[in-house]
C-alpha cells in the first residue's frame, strides 16, 4: 500500500508541474494573440516572429511553439467543446486545467490517507469544477465588463477597438442579464453593462459561498 501511495504521490507531482507548464503556454498565447490584433511589436521580430522571415518564430513565439509540443496533444482533446470558445479566446484550456487538478487531487489524498471515500470523490470534483473552471471564468467575465464600463462612452480609435474585441465575448453573458431584467425595454449600453457586473458578481460571491458549505458537508459524510 505504501509504494502505491508513493506512485501517486509522484504522479501528482508530475500533474501539479504539467498544470503550470499548461497555464504558462495559455498566458503566453494569449498574449501574442492580443500583440497581433492591437499591433503591439516587440524587439526585432515583430509580433514574436521573424521580420525578415515570418515562418521562422521568434521571442515569445518559440517559446509558445515549443510549450505547443508538450500541451497541444493534451489540449486538443477538449478543443470539441465549441461553447468554450469566444470569438477568438479559446477558453478550452481551462476546462483541461479542471480535469488536471480533480485527478491530481485524488492523487494527492490517496498518497496522503492511503483510502478515499465516494463522498470526498464529488467533494474534490465539484471543488476542483469550481476553483479552477467556473469561480475563474466568472473572475474574467466581471474584469471584462470592468473594461467594458469603464471605455463604453468614450470617442477614442482605442476605445472602440476596444468595444469591437469583448463584445462578440460578452454578447452572451450580457444578452442574458438584458433578457432577465429588460426585455422588451429600450436601455443604453451603460445600464446594461453596470447591471450585468452587479448580477455576475452577486452571482460569484454566492456560488463561492453554497460551492464551499456543500464541499465541507460532503467532505463529513
């Protein structure tokens, strides 16, 4: 029993060091994706590649294309779930992040107890659902809206830049909010933005709440 504990102790360290190689190759691409939509050049290989020779990947775009190798394999398992993916952010890789982290947690209490139980099995699911999937993508949606309030009445080429990249992303979500409080009604943009930040964070703050009473009450059973 104890050299199994140990095998899943070893493999869930592996699993916590895959998961940050994973996180880093999804910061990473995310920046060189927003650096080619806003023009943003660094260096001599401008958007990460080679001037000269746009084929030959530079800077952070090596970097990205040799994390690609390790995690792209992975990663594509999950890239089927097509309501994951916003205009051009694939939010796929967080849902892979999920699956990571439950079997890395279960890993990591058998190697620590040696037993677990079915009731700790949904506890760690739905606290690993939670924490690394739905508690981040609605910590993203309430930073956009922020954005999105804070540039929605000004003039400037940036700022509707701007508008025109997080509202094909915050069309869903937003449309919601109207549907649920305005339907029918003619309301500015402002309004509906400030209404769907007050909801989705209200919604945050009580889901982490019910999320962690059930997870130490299934965790007692």
């Amino acid at each position: 029993m104890e050299f199994l504990q140990g095998i899943c102790g070893f493999l869930a360290g592996l699993l916590g060091l895959y998961s940050a190689v994973i996180f880093v190759r999804i910061i990473i691409s995310w920046i060189l994706l927003f650096s080619r939509q806003n023009g943003w050049r660094s260096g001599n290989g401008g958007y990460g590649y080679n001037q000269e020779n746009y084929n030959q990947p530079t800077g952070l775009a090596k970097v990205d294309q040799v994390l690609g190798k390790i995690c792209d394999p992975f990663l594509n398992m999950f890239r089927g779930v097509k309501s994951l993916r916003r205009s051009r952010i694939d939010f796929t890789p967080l849902l892979a992040l999920v699956v990571l982290s439950i079997v890395r947690s279960l890993l990591s209490m058998f190697a620590q107890y040696g037993k677990i139980s079915i009731w700790t099995v949904i506890a760690v699911i739905i606290s690993g659902l939670w924490n690394s999937f739905f508690s981040l993508l609605l910590f993203i949606l309430i930073v956009l809206l922020i954005v999105r309030l804070i540039v929605t009445n000004k003039t400037t080429t940036n700022a509707y830049n701007v508008i025109n990249a997080l509202d094909p992303i915050l069309d869903s979500p937003v449309g919601f909010v109207y549907k649920l409080f305005y339907k029918g009604k003619r309301v500015d943009d402002k309004k509906v933005v400030i209404t769907s930040l007050i909801f989705y964070a209200v919604l945050f703050f009580l889901l982490r709440w019910g999320v962690s009473a059930l997870v130490n009450f299934l965790a007692s059973m």
